[in-house]
C-alpha cells in the first residue's frame, strides 16, 4: 500500500509533466517567422510580390525536409507599403501580436532602417534580404544581420560601369529621397568624381508619378549616362518618360533600377525600355546551384514569369537562413538565434551564407568598416542589360564585370 | 544661386509692400464706406507691383475695383519677381535655355489642362450636392483600370478609345447607383449631419474601391498601351526638320518644344471632352437645369426641375470626368490601386483655388497648378529639391490666394452647400 502510494503520485506527475509538454509543444507550433515584403504603394509592390511568393515557397520547402525543432514554421507576411513608419509598427505587429521568433525579408532599405530598432529592443533575430543602406548593419546591433549587398557596394558597380563606358564625363543621377537612394546617390557622385566625372543629381520623392519636368531638366543638362536610383512604379514612370521625352533607354546610356528585372512589368509599363542596364544580385542562372534551379523552376511555375529576381531569391534565403539558425540553437531563443547565425554556414541559393563579422570578431580587425557587422560578404553583383524587346530578363546579357560577362553592352550614343 | 541676394531682397520689397498695402486698403475703403470684398486682394497687388508709388494714389482715388486693377498689378509682380530671378541665378535653365523653357511651359499646360479636367468633376459634385467627394481618386484609378483591363486583359487588341468610352459609361452608372443607394438620405432629412455624412461615406466608398481593385486584379503596375503612336513627319523638309519632327512616342515642334505622345492625346481627348461639357453644360436643357441647381435649388425647384436627379447626374458626372482623366493618363503613368490619392489632393487644391463651385474656376486652377509645379520644378536652383518640393508648389498658391481672396478665385462669397436639400 505504501508503495502505491508513493508510485501512484509520480505516475500522476509523469503524466502531467507529459501533458505540460504536449501542451508547451503544441502552443510553440507552427513556428512563427516574420516576413516583410512592400505589397502595396508607394512601396515596390512588383519586388514585393515576388518576395512573398518565395517566402512562402521557403516555407514550404523547409516544411517538407521536417520542419525547425520537430515543428512546422510558418512565415507571417506583412506589408510594408515601402515606408519606414509602417515598417516600424509592421515589425512591433509581428514581434507582439503574431508572436514570431525571427524575421525575413525587407525590400527597402527605409523599412530596414526604420523597424531594426524595434526588433533589436525586443531582442528578435533579423536577416534582412534586399535592404542596402550600409547604416542598418553599420550600427552594429546585436539582433540585425544581412544577406543584401551594402549599399556602398552595390552603388560601386553602378557607378564603376557608367565610368568605363566610352565617352563618359557627365552623368545624371535621378533619385528618391529615401534611405536608399540618398546614399546610393552620395556613393555615385564620389565614385564618379574619383575618376574625374562630373555629375548632377536631382531627387524625387518616393511615389512621384508625373516626372515630365525633371526629365526635361535632366534631358537640358546633356549628360552622357543617366542613373536612376527609383525603385518601383517610380522608376519605371521616370524610365518610359524619358523614353517619351527622346531621353530614354535608346537614346542615351541609361541605368535603370532592378525592379526592371520583373520583365513582365518591365516591357507592359516600359515598353521602349530596351537597351536599358540594370544590376543585379546573385550569380547568372547559368551557375546556379541544384538548389537554385529546383526554385527558379517552382517559382516559374507558380507565378508564370520568365526567371525568379534576385530580390526573391535574398528572400528565399533569409528564411532558409534563420530556420537553420534556430535548429542549431536548439531554440526559438534570440540569443540562441544570434549566436548559431554567428556560427551558420548555410548553403543557399545564392551561395554559402556566413557572418565573419560580429560579437567573435570585430569588423575592424581586419580593417573594415562598422557596415561589415553581421554582414554577408558574398553577393555577387552584376550589370545586365535588354538587348531585345520583351526579353525575359533571365536571358539578359551579363555585361560586367569581366568574370560573369556573356556579351558586350550597346552602348547608345 | 549666383546672385541669390537680388532676388531675396526683390522678395521680400515685394513681401512688405504688399502686406502694407493689404492691411491698409481695406482700412481706407472701410473708413470711406465703400465695398471692401477685394480691397485686400488690391492693395497687396498694387503695393507688391508697385510700392508706395502705386498705393498711395489707390488711397487717395480709392477707385471701385475692377478686374482691370488686379489683374495688371499682378501681371507687374509676377514680371518683376520673374525679372529679379533672371537677374539673380542668368545661368539657370528657365533663364538662358529658350527650349527648355518652352518645353516646360508646353508640359505645364498639359498636365493643367488634365488637372483642371479632374478637379472640373469634383467642384460638380460639390456645386449641386455640397458634398466634398473623397472618392474622387478611386474614380480616377478606376478610369484608368477600366480602360487598361479592356483593352488588354478582357479584349485584347480592343482599341483604347473604345476602353475610354467603356470606362466612362462604367463609372457613369457607379456613380448614379452610389449616389441612389448612399447619398438619398442627405436630402430628406434622415441625417443630423449631412457633411460628416458626405465625407464618411465617400472615404468608405474610395477605400472601397481602392482594396476591391486590389483584391481582384493585384497591386501590381500596369499600364495600356499608347493609344495611338504619332506618324513619322518631318517637316519642312527632311534634312531640317525644324518646324515639326516626330517619332512614335515623342513630337518636337520648331526645334524647342518637346511633347511627349500620352500626354499630348491625353490633352486633346481633355479639350475635346471639356468642350463637350461645357456645350452640355450651357447649351442644353439638362445643363442649364444642373446649373440652375448649382446656384439657387429653391428657385430651380420652382421652375419644374427635379433636383434628385441633378443629384445623381451630378455625382455620375462628377465621378465619370475624374475616371475619363484616369482613362486618358493610363498610357502615360503606371497605375496601381492607389493611384488616384496624388490627384484626388491635387485636386481639392485646385478646387479651392478656383473657388469652390467654380466650374471655370477649376479648370483655371488647374491650369495655374500645371504652371506653377513646372515652374518649380524646372526653374528651383538646387536639383536635388525641385521635384521633391512638387506637392509644395500649389500649396503655396493656394495659400497665398486665400490669404487674399479667401472665396479662391472665382468663387461666389457666399456660396454654401445644401447638401441635396430643397
């Protein structure tokens, strides 16, 4: 009798112990991960669209290989219309109502900007895929990592190829007043003046539909390349109505933004938009990885486009990343999160993702700039352009640099 | 700005007569007892053109005002301020480029033209049913849409003119039903607060509209095609094209003047449906009757019109310009579900500074808004701020015309809505 006595409580406790942890299980799944995409104006809803569209295909896919921690994830996707203060409240949304563990995603780099704050106060993980603004890692936050090329980086290849194309001693830099393109702009006048280029800037708010008046400033100052620094519907009003003006694509060397590379939307809203350049993240779809090329595949055949964009594809992978993240932390911990990112190397579409920089190693050790913090120093970059009308933008000639290259630019005179 | 000095002192002797002549016109006209309604207007006209040499005859005459003595001083301010800018910044493009010039001018009027056309709908709705319509941006976008998913999505190869008159003939009867099923009860009396009511249930019918739009076709950017492409010419012979030369998307005119081909058909097809109006507006029996509804609805009332159906003629017109201007811009700009938010401001501000109710007043207004954004943005020295001030450039006109002339400028003093009411 006495035995049961004591048996009967630790079988009732046993059993409870393993209610509880049903229970814990069952309330921690799915695992949540924010994802944020601009799915509406002014942000670029395009990139948008395209970032949700593989959001949801990583989900799928980790889903399929057994879930994080023996549970499904599932990624909460939310609109950041493209502007920082519903970046923010969007990111405070996430972290407090739907109760994610870590976030993806982000297109603009004023979103970036704006919602790091709140994730990093609240100590949630975040990858963000597609903002450049060297400030968001450069601040050195323990929570906030990258896989989007720095700003500062991005906007060398710019202006690196305007400088080696013939003939050119004055650019014109069309940009929005956005924590993209104010020090994408500052980064391409400096660039060019150091090979002894001069150049002007106009800026444009973020949303600009009508662009008739600043084109015809731009067209009366003669200059013999033109970057546009607009993401979204903005660039491609400002594209085809400087193609209208006699001063588009076709008439003089034009850079215009990647949102171009959704060629669908590029040639309906674009439609003398040949010959325009246009750089883009990540290897040319002829080296990509197994990996890749089963997405590019799924993506095609769920959306119907021509090639996936580089932005879907930084977004694919910043799910993927945080997922591994959290497996190896054993935890949906922020702290476990940040310190198994510190240590991931994880094999992506887009390459082996890794973090050299961060709380083990100071980017300034090696010299580098407090922008290199939780920075993934791998993206390629290339300049690609249309050659043909209502070509699909996967089979864009690569044009620089030199070790991607699969034919020569047309230079318009 | 290379002389930056000249023009801000020019500025602000401008600034300081004309406050000086605003504040004591209307003093004197006051003290003679004689009708001070535009005496401030007057005297800041006359003291910014003119200075003390000007106002102190306009004291001591204290002539009745006419239009004559506004117009002319505000033509000298304009020109003096224009004069000083020439003088102060000679290498900016509004001063020493002819061609930019002419070509800003060209696309100010234009995109004017269209404004006014726009804003011609709201300030409609607004004479004959009191009511401030905040859809009027989503009968704008859903122009354009109607007109994009016509031609390419539902019938491809459809001609756009034909989508222009389906989305007139669409938003037509949206705006008839709407205003049957949601603005009746301003008229009899189920509202204690008629304008509230108008505003609410226009805002509920805009976001309506913009998430539908958004919800069944996607907010992805869309555009039609051109509708029609320009025919090469070149004239007066090929070798020197300098009269007029064109290309499909482009026409340049005298070597100077650039104009590009959506916004071109864009104005011809505003000035073609502009002259339509206003034939129907005085020229017909419902048009009078809708007019006579817009200024006294007793007396309208009493010469046997039913001022019901000029409601929802009203609000069905008034809703189907603002789609035509939508329908003719969608080849020029790429069009989202929120497209129409930019336009719908623009044009409260233009309305308000056409004068409420004013149906040339708002096609005026519009055009003067064109002026002025092309204007600002051609001529304001520093690019990077030019373009980013464009929303600015017609808030200052704006304010500086109801600081002057608070019933804007055409507008009737004491013009009030009814709300529909008899």
């Amino acid at each position: 009798m006495g035995k049961i006595k004591i048996i009967i409580p630790r079988i009732l406790i046993t059993i409870l112990v393993i209610f509880a942890s049903i229970q814990a299980y069952a309330a921690s799944c799915p695992i949540k991960i924010g994802g944020l995409a601009p799915l509406s104006a002014p942000g670029s809803v395009t990139g948008g669209e395209a970032m949700r569209e593989a959001m949801l295909l990583a989900e799928r896919d980790i889903n399929a290989k057994g879930g994080v921690l023996g549970c499904d994830i599932e990624v909460v996707i939310t609109d950041t219309e493209g502007l920082p203060e519903k970046a923010a409240a969007m990111m405070q949304k996430l972290i407090t109502q739907d109760g994610v563990v870590a976030v993806g995603g982000g297109y603009h780099s004023s979103v970036g900007v704006a919602s790091k704050d709140v994730a990093n106060s609240r100590g949630i993980p975040v990858v963000f895929a597609e903002t450049w603004n060297d400030t968001i890692t450069g601040d050195m936050q323990k929570y906030i990592f990258r896989i989007a090329p720095l700003s500062s980086w991005a906007s060398g290849v710019i202006w690196k190829f305007a400088a080696q194309a013939p003939g050119v001693k004055y650019v014109a830099i069309v940009t929005e007043n956005t924590d993209y393109g104010i020090p994408a702009a500052k980064e391409c006048v400096e660039g060019l003046g150091s090979k002894g280029i001069s150049s002007i800037t106009f800026g444009v708010d973020i949303g600009t539909q009508d662009f008739a008046g600043i084109v015809e400033r731009v067209k009366a100052e003669r200059p013999d390349y033109t970057i546009v620094l607009l993401t979204g519907e903005a660039g491609f009003n400002y594209a085809q109505q400087a193609a209208d003006a006699g001063f588009g694509p076709q008439d003089t060397m034009f850079h215009a933004n990647q949102a171009g590379l959704e060629s669908k939307a590029w040639w309906e809203n674009v439609p003398d938009g040949n010959l325009a350049f246009m750089a883009r993240i990540g290897v040319p779809e002829t080296m990509y990885s197994d990996s890749a090329l089963k997405l590019a595949a799924d993506y095609k055949a769920n959306t119907g486009k021509d090639g996936i964009e580089s932005y879907a594809l930084e977004a694919y992978d910043s799910i993927g990343v945080i997922a591994q993240a959290i497996n190896e932390a054993g935890s949906t911990d922020g702290d476990a999160i940040v310190t198994a990112l510190e240590n991931i190397s994880h094999d992506g579409v887009l390459g082996r993702i890794y973090f050299p920089y961060g709380s083990k190693k100071s980017p300034s050790e090696d010299g580098k700039g407090s922008e290199w913090w939780h920075q993934w120093p791998d993206p390629a970059i290339t300049m690609v352009q249309y050659q043909k009308e209502g070509e699909p933008s996967n089979t864009m000639t690569i044009v620089y640099p030199e070790v991607y290259k699969t034919g020569d630019p047309i230079y318009v005179d | 700005m290379e002389y930056s000095a000249i023009f801000w002192w020019t500025t602000l002797w401008l600034l300081f007569w004309g406050v000086v002549g605003s504040i004591f016109t209307r003093r004197v006209y006051l003290r003679k007892d004689l009708d001070t309604s535009n005496s401030i207007l007057v005297g800041s006209m006359v003291g910014a053109a003119f200075g003390p040499v000007g106002l102190v005859p306009l004291w001591l005459k204290t002539p009745e005002i006419s239009r004559k003595l506004i117009l002319i001083p505000a033509f000298v301010s304009v020109g003096i301020m224009m004069i000083a800018f020439a003088l102060a910044d000679p290498q900016n493009n509004c001063v020493s480029n002819g061609s930019f010039v002419a070509s800003q001018i060209t696309n100010g009027l234009i995109i004017g033209i269209i404004y006014g056309l726009m804003a011609l709908g709201l300030t409609l709705i607004f004479s004959i049913l009191g009511i401030v319509s905040f859809s009027h941006g989503e009968f704008y976008m859903i122009g354009g849409m109607l007109v994009y998913y016509s031609t390419v999505v539902w019938f491809p190869g459809l001609h756009p003119v034909i989508g222009v008159l389906i989305a007139c003939l669409l938003t037509f009867m949206l705006g008839a039903v709407f205003e049957r099923l949601f603005l009746t009860p301003l008229y009899d009396g189920r509202i204690d607060r008629p304008v509230e009511y108008g505003i609410l249930i226009t805002f509920g019918l805009a976001f309506t509209l913009q998430y539908f739009v958004q919800a069944v076709g996607g907010a992805n950017p869309v555009k039609a095609k051109r509708f029609f492409d320009f025919p090469r010419i070149r004239l007066p012979d090929k070798a020197d094209p300098w009269l007029i030369k064109t290309s499909r998307g482009n026409m340049e005119l005298f070597d100077t003047i650039s104009i590009s081909n959506p916004r071109f058909v864009a104005s011809v097809i505003s000035i073609m449906v502009l002259l339509g109006l206003l034939y129907f507006l005085y020229r017909t029996w419902t048009g009078k009757a809708l007019r006579a509804v817009s200024q006294d609805r007793d007396a309208a009332t009493i010469a046997g019109i039913n001022p019901h159906h000029m409601n929802m003629l009203a609000f069905a017109m008034g809703g189907m310009i603002a789609a035509l201007s939508g329908a003719t811009l969608v080849q020029a700009f790429s069009w989202l579900p929120q497209v129409g938010m930019i336009p719908a401001m623009r044009s409260f501000v233009i309305v308000v500074l056409g004068g409420l109710g004013s149906l040339p007043g708002a096609f005026i207004g519009g055009i003067i808004i064109g002026l002025v954004e092309a204007a600002g943005t051609g001529c304001v020295p520093d690019p990077q701020k030019a373009s980013s001030y464009i929303p600015a450039y017609g808030m200052i006109v704006l304010t500086l015309t109801l600081l002057l002339r608070p019933t804007g400028l055409l507008g009737r003093r004491f013009a009030s809505g009814t709300h529909g009411k008899l």
